[in-house]
C-alpha cells in the first residue's frame, strides 16, 4: 500500500444485534488494507449505542457511529451511510457477517482497478455454520443447483455483501428507500447498468453470513414486500409490457405463497394503487441496450421480467421463488 491508496469505506446497517455486530466490526477491523473506516448506522433500542461510547469497545478514530431514534428500512439506512462515508469504495456488509479473509479489502481494491467499468462487486455470500456457498445469495446463479466458483459479469447483486464505487452512487442516486426490505439492490443494479456500469460476482472475495433470525420482520410481511417491491421495481425502470408481466405473475405467486387467500396481494395493490403519482413521477425506463444486456445473459431477472421458461419452472420451481 502507499500514500495513493483510495479510502475504503465500510457502511453496516445494524438493529438491535449487538453481538452480531460486534463481530462483524471485529472482522472488518482485522483487514489489512490501509485507509479504511467504518461507517455504523442505528436505530437500536438496547446496549449496541454503549460499544462507541468514550471507553468503549469501539470508541476508535476510524469507527463513526451514528444513531436514530426511528426504525428505518435498511435501504433508507446504508443511504445515510454512504452520505457519511468519506471512500472511494463503499463496502456493505450485513451486521450479521463477518469477513474471514484479512485481505479481503485490498482484493477489492485491486479488482476495482483491474476493471473500470465495474461499478459493483458482489461477493459471494457463504453460511457462517457449514462454509457452504448460499445459492440463494448469489447474483444470478448460471445454474440453479450449483454454487458458480469463477467470476462472472451480473445483472445484479446481494445486499449482504458487496462493494461500490463512489461515483455510481454520485451518478445514479443510492437505493430507492421506500423499498424498506427487499430488491433495493436491483432497483440500483438497473440504474447502473444503463449508464453504462457493469456487475462483477466477486468469488474471490467472501462474506461468511450468520443469517441471525433475530430483528428480521416476520415472514408473512417479508413475501409481501417481496411481491410489492418487485412490482415497484418494474413500474420504476421498465417498459409497460413487462409491468404487466410482473404484476400478473407476482400477484399469482403472492395468492399460492398465502395458500389461496387473496388479502395480501389486495393490500399490496391497494398501496401501489394509492402512490400511483409518486410512482409514475419516479419513472425512468431503462434503454433497449440494457433490456437486451440483461436477456443476453439469462440471469434470474430474465425470469421474472421477460418470461420465464415453463419448462425450467416445472424442473425447478424454486425459479419462482427466488
């Protein structure tokens, strides 16, 4: 490293997870790459505030942590980060994963500057239990039953481990925070794609993730996100046709998924429904060249925007259920 190396900057998005976090920090701590800093941002309610407290076990220089009294989505709150965050890099870790790796962040480093149409890496997330790769974690997998091990060009990727350039959040805006939970990441995978940035699924680097069950909404609420930020997602970048395609199949899954009753998906169409204005003024369709791009490549987003293969879905019905 030199006097010229980018600052790195971590952002960790945490929730009443003091433990959890506390290891994740410990892990971000021991990396050997220098300039780095940490960037916390609460909303706990317990004893997470008192471990950056003067004295305390992160009371540190390159520690800043920030603290709010509402509970926010974790888009809303990685945004806050990353208007806080001073790097060139922006790393995002979930507060319940740990980089076991100490070289970890000057590997990103040297992959960023290896590849300057790369705005994303995109880690490959492993369980903290067994050391296996979490397929369900990683960025439009080329095969649905087998962890990729090489690097590939993505369409999207996975909050809980990746890391961004400055200046695609300076170009394209930060996550959309009104998706409180879920596919925020791809909101931004669009945007970025069509002003010409590219995706990289960054085995090399690896997050070993706890998926701690504790402060996580519950999972009626989490599907019904689901079903409503897919719809958003659509209505926000894409073109009507594939509008129609999302809503018409979501809906469906969203009517399977709650065994035949049709309240959830009401809800969700009640809402989308009432912040049509908002919705439509927040419209930026994405060109043909990055439609063409992302059916190029087949990924999972081909699945749920273009029309999936029947017979994919029949051999794997997980598909729709990603």
């Amino acid at each position: 490293m030199t006097a010229t190396d980018p600052l790195v900057s971590y952002v960790v998005a945490t929730y009443n997870r003091p433990t959890e976090l506390a290891a994740a920090l410990d892990s971000i701590l021991q990396q050997s790459y220098r300039p780095l800093e940490v960037v916390v941002v609460s909303s706990s309610t317990d004893e997470t505030g008192a471990m950056f407290e003067p004295g305390g076990r992160f009371d540190l220089e390159r520690v800043h942590y920030h603290q709010f009294d509402e509970r926010m989505g974790v888009p809303k709150a990685r945004n806050l980060g990353y208007e806080r965050a001073a790097g060139e890099f922006l790393v995002t870790i979930d507060d319940d994963a740990v980089l076991p790796d100490p070289e970890a962040t000057g590997r990103m480093v040297s992959l960023f500057s290896a590849a300057p149409d790369v705005g994303v890496l995109a880690f490959q997330s492993r369980s903290h239990e067994t050391g296996d790769p979490i397929l369900m974690e990683i960025p439009d997998p080329p095969d649905l039953d087998t962890p990729p091990s090489e690097p590939y060009r993505a369409s999207s990727f996975c909050g809980v481990g990746n890391a961004i350039r400055r200046e695609v959040i300076d170009d394209v805006g930060a996550f959309p925070p009104e998706f409180v939970y879920g596919f925020e990441e791809h909101d931004l995978s669009l945007r970025l794609l069509d002003a010409g940035y590219d995706i990289r699924y960054t085995p090399e680097v690896v997050v070993s993730h706890k998926q701690t069950p504790k402060a996580r909404l519950p999972p009626a609420e989490t599907r019904e996100r689901g079903i409503e930020n897919r719809i958003r997602l659509a209505v926000r970048n894409l073109p009507w046709r594939y509008v129609l395609f999302t809503t018409l199949v979501w809906s469906a899954y969203g009517v399977v998924t709650a065994r035949g009753r049709v309240g959830p998906v009401w809800r969700v169409l009640v809402r989308l429904y009432g912040q049509r204005r908002s919705l439509l003024a927040e419209r930026q369709v994405v060109s043909a060249e990055t439609i063409a791009r992302l059916k190029s490549r087949s990924t999972m987003l081909y699945g749920w925007w273009f029309g999936p293969d029947p017979r994919r879905i029949i051999a794997n019905p997980r598909r729709l259920t990603w």
